[in-house]
C-alpha cells in the first residue's frame, strides 16, 4: 500500500460551509495524510476557532491550526458558522495553534521529506505571502486549488463569470498561477459547481451518528438560515454546492474527470480566462463520472 500523501489544507471556511463539508472529506481519505490547516481571508481567528473546534469533535486534535493575517477590526461578516463556535476558544483546543499561519505553511513544505500536496479552497492570500517570503516552497510542492471559471459559470451551461475565490484577491491567484509548483492542478466551477449531495447519498450524511456527520450537519443548519447570497431552505433534502471537496478527491484521485492543460490568466475583476501568454495549468473541466464521486463521498463521510 502506497504511503499516505503529505497535505496542508488552506481555506476561509466559516463563509461557505462547502469549507467544512471539505475538511470532513479531507479526514475521511486514508490517501491523505493531513500535517497542517491554515486559515486565510478577514476574521481569521473565528475560522481558526472553526477549524479546531472541528477537529477537537471529529477527535483529530493532532492536526495544527495556523492562522493567516486579518486587520484588527475584521467586522462581523461573512461569520455565518459563528453560533457553532460560542464559548469556544482557540485556548481550549488541545492541539497545536500557530499564531503565524504563514510561517507555518513555509515550515511545513521545507520541513518534509516528502513532497506536499497544498489544497487551497480559499483566495489565496496566505499562500501568496508564503511564496513571497519564500520562493523555495512551490519547487516542494504540489498545488491542487478550487480556483476559477473557465467554460462555464456558477450555473451548468451558464458563461463563465468571476468565481469567488479568484475574485476576492486577484494578485494572490496570480501568484499561484505564476509559482513553480511540481503540478499545478484546479477544479473551476465548471466541475465543482456541479457537486450537490442529495437522494440516498444526501440521506445517509444527514441521519448518520458518526461525529463527524453530524458535526456537519449541525454547522449546515447553522449557516443555511444565515447565509445572504442565497435561500437555503432545503437542508433537510439536499446540501448546498460542494465546490471544495472537489480539490481534496484531486489530491489522490482523478478518474471521474477529463483534464486538459490550458494557459491561464486573470483580468482584474477575477474572471479566469485562456491566455496563449498565460500559466500553464492542468484544468478538470468536465466529469465523467459525478454520480460515483457523489456515492464515494456520502460514503467516506459516513464511514462506509
């Protein structure tokens, strides 16, 4: 059996709960071998008291948290997990914290023997102060981002617009686009976009006793209701998107996909385009199989 590969998962989970969803994924694959969490984007000490609180419940408390930089008066937006958190501080968690999520990224690449596999389902902006404090990291590692919209947008069939993640900091994307990584590999809206979970594989998650399905659960029913970009009333019957558990499925696995290598670019107001200038990237751009993707995560995150 093939050694676990070394990851280090870099997010801004507590917007969208896809982030969550993602890191139950995330500890649910045995290909994977996760070293460190990083938190990046506004209010990063409320996404690292997610994170751990998250890890204390599923009993992986052996995972560092590192926090990314935030202003001094982040605001209360984009906040919409923050009931799940009350009363938990990064002081309870009997795991590691590392104050300077930066460093501890650069730290955990140039410290392992083995190549790192860096999923990013957040902008960037961690990653992009990494690379620039030290370059070194991108030849030890592999990338694999939910980043962009190449074909199509947030809708199936619909045009390309600028995705969230690119959008929010342009610069950063640039910046990974431009690193040399070992594999530079990125699931745009035109597959993640596609991942709901609903039917049996929606039903075997929400009335499963496995901790880390309900610890799931009680955070989707936290942020639908909450959330302002759309109307989530359907949290008994299906989950919302998934964009994000599509990079961590990339970082082990891509046979219910077709890859292709394009040239990428960003224009300033985030919309991902195919420049013959651009960066070289590896783009899953279409599913083969999402129904067995679908099966095998509702599985995964039930133990099944």
């Amino acid at each position: 059996m093939k050694s676990a590969i070394p990851v280090i998962l870099d997010t801004d989970i507590g917007s969208d709960v896809d982030d969550t969803w993602a890191l139950g994924h995330l500890l649910r694959c045995p290909e994977l071998d996760l070293r460190l969490v990083t938190v990046g984007t506004g209010d990063t000490p409320y996404r690292a008291r997610l994170t751990a609180k998250f890890l204390e419940a599923v009993g992986r408390a052996d995972v560092p948290v590192g926090i990314g930089p935030h202003p001094e008066d982040p605001g209360t937006g984009h906040q919409h997990q923050l009931p799940w958190v009350k009363g938990y501080s990064l002081d309870d968690y009997a795991g590691t914290v590392r104050e300077d999520g930066v460093e501890a990224m650069i730290d955990t690449i140039l410290g392992s023997k083995e190549t790192v596999t860096l999923i990013a389902i957040g902008p960037a902006v961690n990653i992009r102060l990494a690379l620039e404090r030290e370059p070194r990291i991108a030849e030890r590692c592999r990338f694999v981002g939910m980043f962009g919209s190449v074909r199509e947008g947030y809708a199936a069939g619909s045009p390309p617009e600028p995705e969230t993640n690119v959008r929010l900091d342009v610069p950063a994307f640039r910046a990974v686009l431009a690193a040399p990584w070992q594999d530079l590999l990125l699931t745009p809206l035109d597959t993640c976009g596609r991942v709901v979970l609903d039917g049996e594989d929606y039903r075997r998650v929400r009335d499963s006793s496995d901790p880390l399905c309900r610890a799931i659960m009680e955070n989707y029913r936290v942020w639908a209701p909450r959330v302002p970009w759309m109307k989530c009333n359907f949290v008994e019957e299906r989950s919302s998107t998934l964009f994000d558990c599509v990079a961590v499925w990339l970082a082990y696995a891509e046979d219910w996909v077709e890859i292709e290598t394009l040239r990428l670019a960003s224009t300033d107001d985030g919309l991902t385009v195919e420049d013959p200038a651009g960066q070289p990237a590896r783009v899953a751009l279409r599913w083969q199989d999402l129904a067995a993707f679908k099966r095998d995560l509702a599985e995964r995150l039930t133990g099944g």
